[in-house]
C-alpha cells in the first residue's frame, strides 16, 4: 500500500518502492536490483543487433552467460529464503521470469541456440 502512495510524480515510484521493500522484503528488493543487472544486459544485447555471430558469442561468453546464471541462482536462493520466512515472492518471481526471457534472448539470438531444449535440460 505505501508504495502507492509516498511518491508524488510516477518517476519516484520506483525508488520508493525499492525502499519500501528494503523495509519488508529485503529480498524483493534485492530481486529488483537484480533486474535492474538484467535489463542492462538486454540492453546491451539490443545495442548489438546487427553485429556478426562471432562479437554476440563473445559477448555472451564473457559476460551476459555469467552474469544471467548467478542471477538466477541468487534469484533461486532468494525465493528459497522468502518462502521459508512466509515473505511475498511475488516480485522475486516476476524477475525470475524476465530473467529466464533475457536468457532465452541471448541464446537464441547471440548464440543461434533454441532455448526451449537449452531451458528443458536440467
């Protein structure tokens, strides 16, 4: 609720929702700065479009392959931690979702890979 309403213009309410969560929810708030690592990668990866197979691969391999797998396993461990409090994962999971589509990004378009058969696997 408070996160609706101690803002005044559209553009505080992230930051005030970053701090609300710090206070409840430390980690959703730790999930969202995660997002944020996520969404820079995306970019990075939009910034790139038309550059040759070989300048995405290693790109991918030096930093987005690293950078997306320990934030899904901190995502992983967040979500643990949250549950076994019997905090909200809600906003955990959201970014376990935008995670799981930036990687799925990155392997199909900078590695020509599916991400179906890649994410089916264990």
């Amino acid at each position: 609720m408070l996160t609706h309403v101690l803002w005044d213009s559209p553009a505080q309410r992230p930051t005030v929702e970053r701090e609300v969560l710090h206070l409840v929810n430390p980690d959703a708030k730790e999930a969202l700065d995660l997002a944020d690592t996520i969404e820079e990668l995306e970019a990075q990866l939009d910034a790139m479009a038309g550059q040759s197979r070989e300048a995405l691969s290693e790109w991918v391999i030096k930093k987005a392959h690293n950078q997306l797998a320990m934030a899904g396993k901190r995502l992983e461990k967040l979500r643990e931690d949250a549950a076994r409090a019997g905090r909200s994962t809600a906003a955990i999971d959201r970014v376990t979702g935008r995670q799981r589509a930036v990687r799925a990004r990155v392997l199909t378009e900078a590695l020509g890979m599916d991400a179906n058969i890649v994410q089916a696997q264990p």
